[in-house]
C-alpha cells in the first residue's frame, strides 16, 4: 500500500510538471528543451524558505512566481526571434541553474544537497487515520507512509485544479489565440493579435506550473539534490507530452500514468529477463523509452488522443 501511494504521488507530480509543457508546446508551439529549470527554482525556493520558517503554501507559491519569472526573462530575450533560438537558450538555462545549484554551496549546499526539511501534512496523526477505513490498510506501515498519505492526496488534488483551470483557458478566447498562434503566428497577427505577448504568458505560466510540480518533487523525494534536475527529466515530459497527444491535457495525463507504470514495471520485469547490472539497464529501459517513441511516431504521431492536424513539429 504504501508503494502504490508513492507511485501516485509520483504520476500526480510528472503529470503537473507535463501540464506545464503541454501549455507551452501542445497549445502555443514553443519548443521548450530545458522545462526542468522551472522545476529546479520551484524546489530549492520552496525548500529554502520553508527552512526559513516560511508557510509550506507561501513558499510554494513563491516557488512559482519564480518560475514565472525565470520565464519572463528567457522569453524577452528569445520569443521575438525564431523557435530554434528558445530550443537551444532552454537547454542552456536549465543547465545553468544546475549547475549554479551545484557549486553555490553557501545556499544550496552543492553535491550534499537540503535535507531534513518540513513536509506538507506531515502532522496527520494516527487519531485522524484511525476515523477512516484508509487506516485498515495502512496500519503498521511508517510515520512516513501517513505523510505520504497526504501529500498524496494534496498532489492530487492540486493536479485536479490545475487540469481544471487549464481546460477553461485553453477553451476561452485566450487559449484559442495560442492554438492560432501554433498553426501560423502570422494570421494571428495579421488580426491584430499581440503574438509575443500572448507567447510570454504562456511560457511563464507553463513555467509557473512546472514551478509548483518542483515543489511537490521536493515533497516527494524529501531531499533536492542537483542532481535531480538534469535533463533527462526534460526528456521525460516530453515523452509523457507526445505519448499522450500535444495539446490535449487528459492526453497528458494519461500519458504520466503509462510512462510511471512503465518505469515501475520495468524495474521489476526486467531484471528477472536481462543479466544486467544496475547502470545497464537503466540505460537499456531509456533505450526501450526511445525504441517506444520512434514506433508511436511512425504508427500515430500525433500521440494518443493528439489531432494529427494539430501536430507542431513539423512547422
């Protein structure tokens, strides 16, 4: 039991951190490479003002609006000039701040990474387990195991809102220009769309998302390391964006649940299959991922529950 509520706290916060992309490429077209960015400031603001003595919710939305603010400084230098040119400053922003996380070891503590801080719910006690039937199963298990319970529950709960905000701005007026946006800037503008402008509020509020999934990473993994944050979890989203379909937001949902139900199945299956060591075949389930994706590209490349008239990377 106490596996299973790990696991959907961890499909809650991949499914947050891809909300947030799929705002940026499925429904404006901006090819973002470095979305773990957002991510990382989320996690160390929250992490750090939280040891401050801050609210878990107040640092948490300062996480956010940090995020957003990383955004607006990489989309004033960048949305003006073609997609490749964001592609390529993301990539380099993310690594940037991991890096800068790394070495400045006087606020993050570098390799050693922040540990022992405070966690959501953590106070939820035996007395309020024991009034639920939920306490039937999970008595026995760890103090960690009732935190878990509730953080849980809120990453779930905070997916439900922002699914929900998301699905009433992309079918506004708003979100029907960023999909004009995707399909030909140029029309948009010739009708007197502000086409940056819509740009930059996409990208920061994708990264605001994706600064509130960092949060709930810090949560999840109880500590931050630099670590972390590499691009590899980029890569992630990306994959859980396609599987799912670009510009369909239950598509990324969906698509959170296959990928971290392939990770946990593969990390049991295939070590009873393949003689590998550990290294190997971590490496050989990323090979599998990439094997996945270039059979889905070639059967149905729009993903899931994607429109193939909607497809933006072949623009």
């Amino acid at each position: 039991m106490g596996f299973l509520v790990l696991v959907a706290t961890s499909v809650a916060t991949y499914a947050l951190f891809s909300l947030g992309l799929n705002l940026q490429w499925g429904f404006t077209g901006l090819i973002n490479f470095g979305h773990v960015a957002f991510m990382a400031i989320g996690a160390y603001t929250t992490v750090l003002l939280s040891v401050a003595g801050v609210p878990l919710i107040l640092a948490a939305i300062v996480g956010a609006i940090l995020a957003a603010l990383l955004g607006l400084l990489i989309g004033l230098s960048t949305l003006r000039l073609r997609e490749d040119y964001l592609a390529i400053v993301t990539i380099g922003v993310s690594e940037l701040v991991r890096l800068v996380a790394q070495n400045e070891e006087w606020l993050t503590k570098g390799s050693f990474g922040l540990q022992g801080y405070q966690l959501p719910l953590a106070a939820l006690n035996e007395e309020w387990l024991t009034k639920s039937k939920f306490w039937v199963w999970v008595q026995g298990e760890s103090v960690l195991l009732q935190s878990s319970v509730g953080l849980m529950i809120l990453s779930l709960l905070t997916v439900a809102l922002v699914f929900w905000l998301l699905e009433r701005l992309v079918r506004s007026p708003w979100g029907r220009v960023l999909k004009a946006i995707r399909e030909d800037e140029q029309i948009a503008k010739a009708l007197g769309k502000n086409i940056f402008w819509y740009k930059l509020q996409s990208f920061m509020l994708g990264g605001a998302i994706a600064g509130i999934a960092g949060s709930f990473n810090a949560w999840y993994i109880s500590n931050v390391y630099p670590t972390n944050f590499e691009p590899l979890i980029t890569f992630n989203a990306w994959t859980i964006v396609v599987l799912g379909g670009a510009g369909n937001n239950v598509g990324t949902i969906i698509g959170a649940i296959l990928f971290s139900a392939y990770y946990e199945v593969t990390r049991f299956v295939l070590p009873a299959i393949i003689p590998l060591d550990s290294n190997r075949l971590a490496a050989f389930r990323i090979m599998l991922i990439g094997l996945i994706l270039i059979v889905l590209m070639m059967w149905r490349p729009q993903g899931m529950l994607g429109k193939k008239e909607e497809l933006t990377l072949g623009r």
